[in-house]
C-alpha cells in the first residue's frame, strides 16, 4: 500500500486542488484503509483506498458546505477574471510594454499604472508637463495598436493598459 500513495496523492489533488488538503485526505484515506485492511484485502486495495478518498472528499464538502445567501446588490458588478486570465493578461501588457521606448515606457508606467500627476512624472523625469502629455499620447497609441492586434488572438483582452491594474 505504500507504493499506492503517490497515486492516491494525484488523485486527491485532483479532487481538491489544493497540495496541502490533499495530503490531508491521502493520510486519512490510508488510516481508514488500514482499519478496514481485512475487507480491502479481498478486493483490490488500491481501488479500495481512492474510493475512501472520494468519500472523505465528498464529507469535507458537506461539511463546509454552508449555504450563505447573499443580497444581489452585495454582489459587485462583474466578474472577476480568473487567475490565470489576469495572468496572460499582465504577460500581454508587459509585452506590449517591451515594444515601447525608454522614455515612453517610463512615462505610461508612472502615469497610468503607478498613478502619478503629469507634473509629477514630470518633475521624476526631468522633462516638461508637455513631454509627458505628448510622450504619453504617443505611447497609449502605439499600445493600443499593439494589444489591438494581440486582443484580436484571444477574447476578453483589455485594450486600454490600465485595466490591468
């Protein structure tokens, strides 16, 4: 049975998603194979074992299972993208954010993503309020244009980079 555990443990994380959890129900699958070894002796032990897996799996859902109704106006207003979306859609932006210069680099990171003022990119950068406002012009174009491409690949990404927040 202790060559059955890596098995046990795939199919566990399976189950649950979760490496930590899924050690947890492998332990346990195993001690409750222990306990009941004369009757999972006379049929298969490692089929025996995955299906206590799959129970205990099931009685942690129901015990956690706690049904809160929540108000629909307590919801918020869209969904939120899932992990690996936001993901593909940073690599999208850092990629499209290779394609721009030093400075034009500089001056949309500062501005858009990490908030700042004109004047205080401005004053970071030691150029004018007026270099930032047409750098900035030029680089949301040349990004735009960029992820524009990129969006028509694949549905549901941002074309304006401060969604990505």
């Amino acid at each position: 049975m202790g060559d059955a555990a890596p098995a046990l443990a795939r199919t566990a994380w399976l189950l649950c998603g979760d490496v930590h959890q899924a050690d947890e129900l492998v332990q346990q699958a195993l001690v409750r194979t222990y306990l009941a070894w004369p009757r999972a002796r006379e049929r298969d032990p490692l089929a025996y074992a995955r299906r206590v897996l799959a129970n205990l799996r099931i009685d942690t859902w129901r015990r956690r299972r706690r049904e809160v109704l929540t108000d629909p106006g307590d919801l918020p207003d869209g969904a939120t993208p899932s992990g690996a979306q936001r993901q593909a859609d940073r690599d999208q932006l850092v990629r499209a954010l290779a394609t721009l210069s030093t400075r034009q680099r500089r001056v949309v990171v500062l501005r858009h993503l990490e908030g700042l003022s004109e004047a205080e990119v401005a004053e970071d950068l030691g150029v004018t309020v007026g270099t930032v406002k047409s750098t900035a012009s030029r680089a949301l174009a040349r990004l735009r244009a960029s992820l524009g491409e990129d969006a028509a690949a694949g549905p549901g990404r941002p074309t304006d980079p401060r969604s990505t927040r």
